[in-house]
C-alpha cells in the first residue's frame, strides 16, 4: 500500500507513516464507528478486484501537525505530534485489512498534512470544518446506488427526470438539456423529482411514517444495520408510479403553503385575519382557527401528504392510478379539511397534543391519532347518511 500526498508517493507500510504519541492519536474528533456499511465497504474496496481504484474512491486522510520534514532522498515525511483530523474511520479499515492479510499491495491512499506551527487557534479550526465543511449528504452517497439508478430508469420511462444529485440541474448546457429532454419525452420544466424531494413524500405517503420524512430525513437513505431505513424504503414495494403520485400530492400541499404565506404577509398588518384568511382557508378554518395557521401550516406539508394518503386508499378505497387524479380536482378542499380535522383534535384533546406545532407535526404517534380521528369522522358521516 502506498500514500499520496500532493504528487509524491511515499513507501511506507500503514500505521507507521507518521511519529507521533498515542496522546496525540486520541484527539481524532472521528471517534470509531466500527462495523458499519460505510467501513465494510472501505474494508471491501482496499482488498477486493477494485483496489487499484481506491485513490479515486476515497477521500483519503487529512494530518494536522505542528512541523512536518521531507527528506528527498529517503523520500519519508516525518511529521511532529500529529493527529488524524478526517479519515479515522478510512484507517482503522485499512488497518483490520492489513490485520487479516488482505490488504492489496496496489492500494493508493490519499493523504496531506497540514502544519499549525504550533498555533493552537487555527489547529482546532482545522480540526473542527475538517469534519463540517466537507459533509456529503446521505442522498448524495446513494446516487448510484442500484436502486436509485433502477427508479431513474423507470421515472424517465413515465416521462420524469429523477435529480439523483442535488442540484446537478442548475448549470445544464443547451445541448445536455436537450439530451435529457429527449430522453424523458418532455421539457424538464414541472418534470423534474428531486431524490430526497421523492424519498420524503413517498416515506410521508406510502411508507407510512411522516415523522421519519420530516424528522429523519438523513434515516432514509442510512442502512438499516447503520440504524436507517435505506432498504425498507427503496425496497420492491417503491415503484415510479408511487413517487410520482408522492411527489403530486406534496406539490399541491407545498403550493397551498406558498399561497398562505403570500398572504399572510398581506395580512400582517390586519386586525381581522379571519377575513383576510377566508378566500384560501375557507370559512369554517378561517372562523374557528385563524389564530394558529401562522403556526400549523409551513409545518403541514409532510405530515398532510400522510393523512391525505391514508384518507384516499384506506377510507375511500381509492385505486392507485386514481388518486392523482382526485388530488387534482380536490387537492385545496382535502387539505382544508384536513387542516380542520388537525386542529379540532388537537383543541379537543389537549392529553394528546401537549406539545407545540412543529413537533406535533412531525411525530408519528400524533399522526396516528389523527388518522384515526380522520377515519371515525368518515365512519360518523357514513352512519348519518345510511340513518337517512
């Protein structure tokens, strides 16, 4: 195995590159994390068929130290009191491998020191946006996975373009534009789902747990054995025309918001916000609840796409290839009501909403309860009706 640092290579045999004390080792703010899915597949890479690839793979180790010495014709680097401030966890796997007599000769690992010259101010900068400046979103990591390149696939095949990575659009030539245009049978514009735009509301709708799209997010493409949901989410049951029923739904929930707060900056100079309310709201939200929509509605968009859903397919009955259709026609009415049946339950029954909107709004166990407050209010109405 050999280290890259700039343009030289130093041979050397891993951990002993660098002198330094086990005091100093402990100061790795990257504490070990052990058996994780991230480290068996460093482990999998530096002793597997693409170990040669694995300058390219990883993003290697950054040293912090206070002097480093280069001697040309030995070709070592020796640096004094040094830490690893990123890349604990690409070692230790490095070192299990090395351990197990597998590591492969033509691992390259990428490497550079940094001298702080004894300025202790700047070392723990260094050592701090090391580990926060150069964060890589869960979503982003899971861009080419299978699963995320099948759904592509299958998104361009109903006519959408999935973002696998955040904001990989935003400085499109014409003629890539066109390509992908192509490709999907229409103009991007109003065609483009965003992975984790997707992942939200699909997890909100069909998955069922609107407090892990709105509170957990980074979860969703976390493996499960790392504590996430990555495969019970992206699992056989997601299909590209659940998404894009998701991501509708969403929509027309993140549009309602924007109107709201297009006029809730009208109406902040108002003393009547029940009648400046009414037009979006409709009259009995505007009369009843005016006082909380500041409050409930920018928290909404997740947690409605969940009551919505759970309304259509499991009270109406709805079919699949309808509910778009139905979320169309009655999007405004459906989260008008909704909103009413939130915030009547919550002003009724205070033991079960004692919390403030934005967590309420994202817990499931509050969720639950109105789901089921919503399917008692479909049963009350059915047995008025069958009475007649």
């Amino acid at each position: 195995m050999r280290i890259a640092t700039c343009s030289l290579f130093l041979e050397t045999r891993w951990p002993n590159c660098t002198r330094n004390t086990e005091r100093d080792c402990y100061r790795n703010i990257r504490v070990d994390q052990r058996d994780t899915a991230t480290n068996r597949s460093i482990e999998a890479t530096c002793t597997g068929d693409g170990s040669v690839n694995f300058l390219h793979f990883n993003n290697g180790v950054t040293f912090l130290c206070e002097k480093a010495f280069y001697d040309v014709f030995q070709k070592t680097l020796t640096l004094e009191r040094a830490q690893v401030v990123n890349g604990g966890q690409t070692i230790r796997a490095l070192h299990r491998a090395l351990e197990k007599r597998k590591l492969k000769s033509d691992v390259i690992v990428p490497a550079r020191a940094i001298t702080s010259s004894g300025h202790k101010d700047f070392a723990n900068d260094v050592a701090v946006n090391q580990n926060n400046q150069n964060q890589v979103g869960t979503g982003f990591l899971r861009s080419n996975d299978q699963r995320v390149v099948q759904l592509d696939h299958a998104l361009a095949s109903l006519g959408w373009l999935l973002e696998r990575r955040e904001g990989e659009l935003t400085s499109l030539t014409d003629t890539e534009r066109v390509a992908l245009e192509r490709r999907i049978g229409h103009h991007l514009d109003g065609r483009i789902i965003r992975l984790k735009d997707g992942a939200q509301a699909y997890t909100a709708t069909f998955y069922g747990q609107p407090e892990i799209a709105k509170k957990n997010v980074k979860k969703i493409f976390l493996s499960v054995e790392d504590g996430g949901y990555y495969e019970r989410i992206f699992s056989g049951d997601m299909t590209a025309e659940k998404i894009v029923i998701a991501h509708d739904l969403k929509q027309r929930l993140d549009d309602f918001v924007k109107r709201f707060t297009a006029i809730r900056r009208k109406a902040q100079a108002s003393t009547n916000l029940k009648t400046v309310y009414e037009p979006i709201l409709g009259e009995p939200l505007a009369q009843k609840h005016s006082d909380v929509m500041h409050q409930v509605i920018p928290q909404c968009s997740l947690f409605i796409c969940g009551t919505i859903y759970r309304e259509l397919v499991e009270i109406r009955k709805t079919a699949l290839k309808d509910i778009s259709k139905i979320v169309s026609m009655e999007a405004d009415e459906l989260i008008r009501a909704h909103l009413l049946h939130i915030i009547d339950f919550a002003k009724n029954n205070k033991d079960k909403a004692d919390k403030s909107w934005p967590v309420l709004l994202k817990s499931n166990a509050f969720f639950n309860h109105i789901t089921a407050y919503v399917a008692g209010v479909a049963k009350g109405r059915a047995a008025a009706g069958s009475a007649h």
